[in-house]
C-alpha cells in the first residue's frame, strides 16, 4: 500500500509551477530583447502601436523575473492585466498588418515601417503577429500558473 506524501506532491507542484514561470519570463525576455535588437541595434524605428506594446511587454520581463526569484506563484494577478492589455494592442496591430482593419499604421519617424518586408523571421512572420505570439503564449502560461497553485 503506498500512500503519496503531501510535502512531496506540493514541492512537486511548485516546482511545475517554477517551470511555468521561468517558461513565462523566458517569452518575455525574448520578445524585449528582440525589440531592443530590431530598434537599437538595426536601427528600426517602431510605429506608435509597437510603442505600446512594448510599455506591456518590459515590465512583465522584470515582473516575471522577480517571480521566479522569489518563487511568487501569485504574479499571475498583476501581470496577467499587463499580458491581456499588451496582446489586445498586438492582436490589433496584427489584424491592422494583415488589411483586416483598414487603416494605416503610423511610424513614430521616418524610416523602415515595422511592416515591412524587410521586419519579418524567416521571411514569414511578421514582428505584429509575433508579438501576438509571445503575449499569448505569457497568458496561457500565467493561467496555467493560476490553475495550478490554488
């Protein structure tokens, strides 16, 4: 007869939910990085729409890198908002880059239009869809990360 100990079950859980975290942070860390590569490095000006989405995408790096520390399996209540708010600005700006919404894309300054041909990976995804990618992939991670410590 074997009885599962409740000390180890939880470590167990919380150490899934550490694994959920870091999965989270590691999104975050890469699509901030990313940005700052394409505007400071190749010199790519982002139009006001990346702007925004950036002011949500920083913070959750640092916020998420601050739960894994300190193992804070509740960063889910403030950085779930900052997630939602950042992928409903990507979510628009990509229906905006595909022509589902007409409307034109405004650049903060002259120079190449994150929509360019030349501002996709590997030639077929586009820098708005990406960022689609990256807030929704912190939402499911954070819901997850919800589900599982309560």
């Amino acid at each position: 007869m074997s009885e599962t100990n409740p000390a180890v079950a939880k470590g167990d859980g919380d150490r899934r939910v550490w694994w959920l975290l870091l999965a989270a942070w590691l999104v975050a860390l890469a699509a901030t990085l990313g940005a700052l590569f394409i505007g400071e490095i190749m010199g790519q000006a982002p139009c006001h729409l990346c702007w925004f989405q950036r002011a949500f995408m920083f913070p959750l790096a640092v916020i998420l890198l601050i739960a894994c520390v300190t193992s804070d399996t509740r960063v889910w209540r403030y950085a779930l908002p900052l997630a939602a708010i950042g992928g409903l600005i990507a979510l628009y700006h990509a229906l905006l880059h595909v022509g589902i919404i007409p409307e034109p894309i405004v650049q903060c300054v002259a120079g190449p239009s994150c929509t360019g041909v030349n501002m996709t990976l590997f030639g077929w995804a586009p820098i708005p869809v990406l960022s689609v990618i990256a807030f929704s992939a912190i939402i499911v991670l954070l819901v997850l990360v919800r589900r599982r410590s309560q």
